[in-house]
C-alpha cells in the first residue's frame, strides 16, 4: 500500500508539472554584472565577473558557488568554458553544508572529449550514471549544458546532443568508491544549483533557469541553523529534557531523547522548510506556535506537531499529529535513511504540509498563538537530520 501511494502522489505530481510546464518563464540566475543571488562556500575572492562572465580567478580556493535559494524542479541552461584536464560540476539539489556533490547530486564537467562514457567524466551523473556518450568539445571552446529536473527524472542535453534521457534517480550511487554506497534516491528531493571550483580557471555564462517545482521557494527565507553557540545547542536555540544536539558535515543531528530543541524566538504565521532523514524506525516530529510543558516529568511540547515517522500507520510524516490528515493520501510517502524535504505554513488558523511539494494536509484549527518552533528527539538509538532549516515570517 505504501508504494502504491507513493507511486499515485508521483504521477500525480508529474501530471501536473507536464501541464503548468509552459506556464513558467526563463529567469536569469546570473545577472552578468555581479554574483548578486549567490554564495560562495570557500573564498569568495576566488569567484569573480568579467565581461558578463563568472569565472574563477583564484582557482581552488572557491568550493562551490551556490545560488541563495533552492529549486526542487527546474529547466536550466548554462555554457561552461573549460581549461585544458579541467575538472568542474553543476550541483543540483545540494545543500548549503557538506559536498553538493553527495547531498543532492553532480552533473560533472571534465576534459575528457574522445574518451569512453563512464560515471566519473563529462556528463556523468558523478560516480552514479555515465552518460549516453562523449558529447564534451576538446578543451579550449565554450559547450553549452541544458538540464531538466522532474521529480526523480532527469534529462540532460550538452551541445545539443541529449545524454540523459528519463534517467531515474534510483539506487545507482556511491561516495568516493563503489563499496560506499549512496543511492541518488537517499539523497536530498530539493536544494541549491551550483557550480564547483576544483581548482582550474573556468568560465561560465548564460545561466538562465526555468522554475518547474510546484511550490518554488519565497524569496527572503532565512536559515534558523548557523553554527553551534553554549551548551551544546545551535545559536538562537534551547533544549529541554534529554537528548544530544550536533551539527555533523552540515547537518543538525539529534540522537536520544526525548527532549526537544527550541529556537528562542518565536513565531505564529510563518512558512518553514527543510530537508529532513531519520534513522531505521525513528521517530520525530516538527512543533510550531508551541511552547515546552511545565508538568513536571512531562518531556512533550504543547502545541501542534508537524509528524515525522515513516511507519505509523496513523500519524505518519506529513500530519498533524492526532489532530489532521491528508485526505487522499493514507500511507507514508517517505522512507528511512532518505532525505525528504518538508514544508509547513501556517497563517491565521490554516495550516498547511507539503512533502516533497505533495500536498499532506489542509485545515483550519483553534485560533492561533506565537509560540516556538521544537524539533523532537524521541527515544534511545532515534537520530533525526535537518539540512537547512528555513523560515519566513508572513503578513
């Protein structure tokens, strides 16, 4: 039952991006005068812009160059200008920490024209699925990468000749050698396009995307994990009750419990999303407008929870815990082990969850209260990430 809902919500999705398709314009992700709307993750001193080009000018000092918000589905284009046995990547769907390349995945870009497909040279969905053929142009020449980005479906065109076609984000994947796996389907559904210095001088031109996702991200969302500040817990947040609170290659990782982690602010009509993954039978959960409970002994928040479990057959990921459910879907579209991204809005009594851009629920509840966003941990051996943990405050 569970696959064959998941199956139902995908195709459903996929209907209706192939039919709104045509009603999303070409934006410009790079405004040919400066790196305006983008982030640079090492030095941004290496990244610079001549003559309405990005290029890297202190090579292997930049990491990646990443845009400032997320795209989930997407058409992009872009031109590459590559050195002699230069070594680049496009990132799609990865995260503001960690390697793009492994949290969301890698279209490479490599010297490599004449030289047989693999999963490691140009065109390759890096170390996972090699491309149809070598379509790269010898080093020294402008090539041109068109990208489209549905779902789990991926099409890649490089000089107009097609090199993906309805490739499946599945199983294929590895880190680093082929006895690690890391499944392209376990890895984040949403995430930042980017552009990596590996430590060659490259140029790049004409980015222009086509934002495809059902529910594009709202300009202005601000990031509610940083850095980790006094007694083990992030900046602008408090614990209660048990539990541990880390931040591991990018992520905010909560083993044990229970007990929660509360930001100090708090917030009554908002949007908040983030990328999320608990562990084999783990158990979480995401509360708003709430606030700890005074009952002595009493570990759980009062107020709503937005549910993160891939097993109940009640309350699974994407509820409102014990209080609202989705009306067509009656089964968990997440797994264990494999990001999901979750978006939850609340403004005035409506409130709404989204998984993976599927709608989960839609209801109206008691009049409402600023109070804390808590993420849970739940019990012993429970460990829950989050990978960039968002919010914007509505009108």
């Amino acid at each position: 039952m569970m696959r064959t809902m998941a199956m139902a919500a995908s195709l459903a999705l996929s209907a209706a991006l192939s039919a709104a398709a045509t009603d999303h314009e070409w934006n410009n992700l790079f405004n040919g005068e400066d790196l305006t709307g983008w982030v640079a993750s090492g030095s941004s001193d290496a990244w610079s812009v001549r003559d309405g080009e990005i290029v890297i000018v202190q090579p292997g000092r930049g990491g990646w160059l990443r845009t400032d918000r997320m795209y989930r589905d997407f058409e992009l284009k872009l031109d590459f200008w590559m050195p002699e046995r230069g070594n680049s990547g496009v990132g799609l769907r990865g995260s503001s920490g960690g390697d793009p390349a492994f949290s969301g995945f890698e279209v490479q870009i490599l010297d490599t024209h004449g030289e047989d497909p693999n999963v490691r040279n140009c065109g390759s969905i890096y170390e996972a699925v090699p491309p149809a053929e070598m379509a790269v142009y010898p080093h020294g020449r402008w090539n041109t990468y068109r990208i489209r980005l549905v779902g789990d479906v991926l099409d890649v065109w490089l000089n107009g000749r097609q090199i993906h076609k309805a490739t499946r984000l599945d199983d294929r994947g590895f880190y680093r050698r082929e006895d690690q796996p890391l499944p392209l389907n376990a890895r984040a559904t949403t995430g930042y396009i980017a552009l990596q210095d590996h430590g060659e001088p490259f140029r790049f031109r004409n980015l222009r995307i086509r934002d495809l996702s059902p529910d594009p991200e709202p300009v202005g969302m601000v990031h509610l994990v940083t850095r980790m500040g006094q007694g083990g817990v992030p900046e602008g947040w408090f614990s209660e009750d048990s539990g541990t609170w880390t931040i591991e290659n990018g992520a905010l990782v909560g083993r044990g419990g229970p007990g929660h982690l509360f930001t100090q602010a708090a917030y009554r009509d908002f949007e908040l999303r983030a990328l999320v993954r608990v562990n084999e039978r783990g158990n979480s959960g995401i509360y708003f407008r709430t606030r700890p409970n005074p009952a002595a002994n009493n570990p759980w928040p009062i107020g709503p929870e937005a549910q993160i479990d891939n097993h109940d057959p009640r309350n699974f990921t994407g509820v409102i815990y014990n209080q609202a459910w989705p009306v067509y879907i009656n089964a968990p579209i997440t797994r264990d082990n494999a990001w999901f991204d979750y978006r939850i809005r609340a403004e005035g009594g409506r409130v709404r969850t989204w998984i993976n851009g599927i709608q989960m629920v839609d209801v109206f509840m008691d009049e409402p209260t600023a109070g804390h966003i808590a993420l849970q941990g739940h019990h012993e051996g429970n460990e829950i990430m989050f990978r960039d943990l968002r919010i914007i405050e509505l009108d």
